[in-house]
C-alpha cells in the first residue's frame, strides 16, 4: 500500500526532533484527536506527531486533517488496511526523531511529561531497546489490567521500571 500525504506538515526535517509518535488511525475520530492533542501537549521534548490512516470513512479523514492543519502534525493514508505492524512501520519510515514511540488512538499520555521521561530513560542507558508505558483506565486511573501482558506478581510494581522480555502495544519507545 502506497502512502499518501494528505493534511499538516509534509515531512520533518531530518535531526529537528527527539521524538516521533506514530499514532494509527481507523475511523474513530473523536479518541484520534484526543491522542493527537496529548501527544502535541508533551513537554520537555522535541517532537513530531505522524497519524497513518488505515482506511478511516473520508469525513473521519478531514476531520483528522483540520486537527493536524497547521500543526507540528503529519497525516498520511495507507487507503486500507494493512494491520498494526505495517501501518506503525510505515509511520516509522516518515520519522526523523531518534525516538520512534507508538500510541494507539484510545490512548493519550499521562502527564505532559511522559515523553520527555521516556527520551531521557532511553538516552540514559544504551542498552535500552525499547520503553513501555503504563497502561491505566482513563476514567479511573487504575492499571488497566486487559492490557498486562507481564506475571501478575509484577503488579505490585506496576509504577516502577522492570526489565520485561515483552511490552504492550498500546503505548511503547
């Protein structure tokens, strides 16, 4: 599937940005701009927000377009679609940040700090592959326990760092 531009900016300048977030998009607007806003609303870091489109209705896809309009924001389509892997992957390609971070369009960061910890956590140990989030419910703030993939004895650690050999997809670095 060929990408296509289709609202903001057409590319990031190469080295401008620590960060890019991919953020797919499938019709559901509303919760795609709410994680477009969260992730425009991170402070403390250099970054670029990409939304790959997968085939979302066209008044969804201008609707993403005016939300990206004008904005340190890209929108693409793949016109289809062609799964998580392939559309983040392809968001990816378009990055230039150092950073390349996924976040769902139902997800939205914690604080307006998240990224730049997760940068900085990245940057501080070489060895570090890759950085996943904590996933909590939005209207309780709880750990949302349908997206822990680790042993339920790391519960208790859920708000600290652990080396994991698996990460959720929801949100990760």
């Amino acid at each position: 599937m060929a990408v296509r531009h289709v609202g903001g900016a057409q590319e990031p300048r190469a080295g401008e940005y620590d960060a890019d977030v991919v953020i797919l998009a499938l019709d559901r607007a509303a919760e795609t701009e709410q994680a477009i806003e969260s992730a425009l609303a991170q402070r403390g870091v250099r970054r670029h927000v990409i939304v790959v489109d997968q085939g979302s209705r066209p008044d969804n896809l201008a609707r993403l377009a005016r939300a990206v309009a004008g904005r340190d924001a890209t929108l693409v389509t793949l016109g289809g679609n062609a799964g998580v892997a392939v559309g983040r992957n392809r968001g990816a390609a378009l990055g230039r940040g150092r950073v390349i971070v996924g976040l769902d369009n139902d997800a939205a960061f914690d604080t307006p700090h998240t990224l730049a910890a997760a940068v900085a956590a990245l940057d501080r140990d070489p060895a570090l592959g890759a950085v996943g989030f904590r996933i909590l419910v939005d209207q309780t703030g709880t750990d949302d326990l349908l997206s822990w993939v680790y042993p339920k004895s790391l519960l208790a650690r859920a708000g600290e760092a652990f080396e994991a050999t698996t990460f959720v997809g929801a949100g990760h670095a």
